[in-house]
C-alpha cells in the first residue's frame, strides 16, 4: 500500500471502502499490462517521429524523456510483479509518482509542439495525448484522483500552448480541455464506485455460501476450506492443530418442548459462547442441526482438551428462553490433533467423529481424544454396535 501523503490522497478510493478492497484497488494500477505497453510504445513513437523531423532541442529532450521514463516505469513494474506474489515491495509510491511524471512527459510534448506552431507535430501530439487519455482513465480506474492528475499534467499543457500559438482558432481549446477533464474524471469516479460495489457484493455472496445463515459460524463449504489449508499448512510446519467435534446431548428435548424457535435461540447463544473463546484465526463451524466443528491452530494435545472443558463448562451455562423459561445445554466432544505429513482433512474428521462416539458412549458431557489407532478401533466399535475401549 502507499506510504506518502500524497500517493495516499491520490489513491483513496473513499472512506467507506474495506481494507482489502483498497488493496485490490491499488492491485489493479499494476495490471492491464496491454494498456500500459500501448502507452509506452505511442509516446516513444510520437516523440521519436517528432524529433526525427525536427531535430531540435525541445524535442530531441522531449524523446530523451519519454525513453527513459519508459525504462525505469517497466523496470519498476517487473519488479513489482515479481516480489507482489512473494509479498515483497512492489515500490508503489515511486510507481505512481512515474505515472505523474509520464502524464507530465506528454503534456509537455504537446506544449513544445504548440509553441513551436509546428502544426503538423501538434496535431501528432494532441492526438496521442487525447487516446492516452482514455487509457489513462480506464487503466487506473482503482484510483480516481490519480486519474484526475494524470489527466490534469498531460492535456493541461495543451491549454497553456494554445495561448502562443497566435492563432484564435485554437482558443477552443480552452473549452474542450476543461470539459474532457472533469468528464473523465466523473467518469473514473463513477467506475470506481461501480468496481468497489461490485466486489463488496461478490464479497457478501462469498461469504454467504461459506456461512451458516442461523449462527453466522462457518457452514460445511467453509469449514472444508479452513481444514484444507490448515492440513495444508500443518504439512510443512512443525505446530499442532486441533479438531473439535461437538455434538449436543439435549437438543432435540429442548425443541420438542420448547418449539423450534427455542432451539434457534440455544443454537446461537451456543454459537456466540463458542466464537468467543476463539482466536482470530480459529474456526468454527455448524454442521448439521445441532452439531459444530471448532478448529484451532497451533495447539497440542493439553490445550486442546483444556479447551474442550472450557467449551462444556461454557455450555452448561443456562439459557433464557423468549418466556423467561432457562434452561441447560450438555455437549459431547470428541478431538483430533492435526499432525504430521501424512494428515488429511478427512483423516482429521473420521478421528474426531470416533473421539466423538465414545464421548456418546460414555454418557455424554465429556471430553474425548484419539490418536490414529485409537481412532481405527473406535470407529470398527462403532459399526459393530459395541462400545470401544476407554
């Protein structure tokens, strides 16, 4: 993101926008790559045709310009391009100050050639700096007030030519060029919106598809998301994670006298006491009706069942009802710990469901944990009927 004053103004894309739509946002000045190379090679086209047929001064520094602030933008975007994926600098303050200063190298062209009355070359000129435009404003369209300069610094100087050109004609231009400017820069502003409303409404679908829609916890889709990175991530590193499986023990009394619209409720005081003893960066999930999977990371076999009891004695706190009616919840928990190279979110799940069944079998209320054999036993004792060994 950018650290300067300035290039922070320049990229704010309104208070109302979240942190990683801003990120996006500033993504996105570094893409559309056939833009940026269709503006780089017209510039050095123009300027070196120019000075070509009029090797003068002004233009010769106009093409000396243009090329190397054509070498250092693409350095700096490859650079850029290449740490982005490995979260090193991409430098994005020195990349928009060049964007300035490349706006800046077209309008001065433009102004070289109108004081010059070279008419021929100022036709040249203005046209590549009136195309550049558009592209200006649809390659930067994350950054609206970024749009607003570039097109300021490049076709300004076209306003400020026509004033030596001794001609009236060209007073026109005193009009058009203020117009282009505020149009295109309300038009930056409005695909801005646009883009952000866009992307906070994809936001909001995926977040939907990957929550529970009663408790706002994880649902399946998100869950297996979250389980596939951490058995990812625990893959290559040397920390422990842990899977919770939790079932409650009263739940189905509690609707059936109750109603439903007391389960729910139970359902999300439940939800909300188990979200609050969570990190940030932990899981938790509703899987079924009354089901719920919590996943934490970083955490051994001790701190997993201190968590468990943590989660019992939470729920075991009463509940009040719409009625004033206050009632208790149990839960039977079975854990998994997440280690090795081998584990695999399914193995993780079948080993806290066999954890879970003999918490059931003990009565419930409880707290049980499993290893990889254990876990093989407890699930053949589940298919046969029996219960397994403690």
């Amino acid at each position: 993101m950018p650290k300067w004053r300035l290039t922070r103004w320049l990229t704010h894309s309104g208070p109302d926008t979240p942190a990683d739509i801003r990120s996006a946002l500033i993504a996105s000045l570094f893409g559309t790559l056939p833009i940026f190379a269709g503006g780089v090679i017209n510039t050095l086209m123009i300027s070196g045709v120019v000075a070509w047929r009029r090797p003068e001064p002004l233009y010769i520094s106009w093409l000396l310009l243009e090329v190397i602030l054509a070498i250092v933008r693409v350095t700096i975007l490859r650079s850029a391009l290449r740490a982005a994926p490995k979260g090193g600098n991409t430098h994005t303050d020195i990349y928009i100050l060049l964007a300035l200063l490349w706006a800046f190298s077209v309008g001065y062209g433009v102004f070289i050639t109108f004081l010059n009355g070279d008419w021929l070359a100022a036709t040249l000129a203005g046209v590549s700096c009136g195309a550049m435009a558009g592209g200006i404003c649809f390659r930067n369209y994350g950054a609206p007030r970024l749009v607003g300069a570039m097109i300021f610094l490049s076709l300004g100087p076209m306003c400020l030519g026509a004033l030596f050109t001794g001609e009236y004609v060209t007073a026109i231009v005193f009009i058009q060029i203020p117009f282009y400017l505020v149009s295109m820069s309300i038009a930056s502003h409005r695909l801005n919106r646009i883009l952000v409303s866009t992307m906070l409404a994809e936001r909001a679908s995926e977040r939907r598809a990957s929550e529970d829609a009663l408790t706002g916890l994880a649902n399946r889709t998100g869950l297996q998301a979250a389980l596939e990175r951490v058995c990812a991530s625990e893959r290559s590193h040397d920390s422990d994670a842990a899977l919770l499986y939790v079932d409650m023990d009263d739940f189905k009394r509690i609707n059936d006298t109750y109603g439903h619209a007391a389960g729910d409720l139970v359902l999300t005081t439940t939800a909300q006491r188990m979200r609050g003893m969570l990190r940030v960066d932990d899981v938790a999930a509703r899987i079924g009706g009354d089901e719920f999977i919590v996943l934490v990371t970083g955490i051994d076999t001790t701190a997993a069942l201190r968590l468990g009891e943590h989660l019992l004695r939470d729920a075991s706190q009463p509940i009040a009802l719409a009625d004033g009616t206050r009632v208790c919840v149990g839960l039977s928990i079975g854990i998994s710990i997440i280690s090795g190279p081998q584990r695999s979110a399914q193995t993780a799940l079948d080993l806290a469901d066999a954890a879970l069944y003999r918490a059931k079998a003990r009565g419930g209320r409880c707290c049980e944990i499993v290893g990889d054999d254990e876990g093989q036993d407890a699930a053949l004792a589940r298919a046969s009927g029996e219960p397994a060994a403690a």
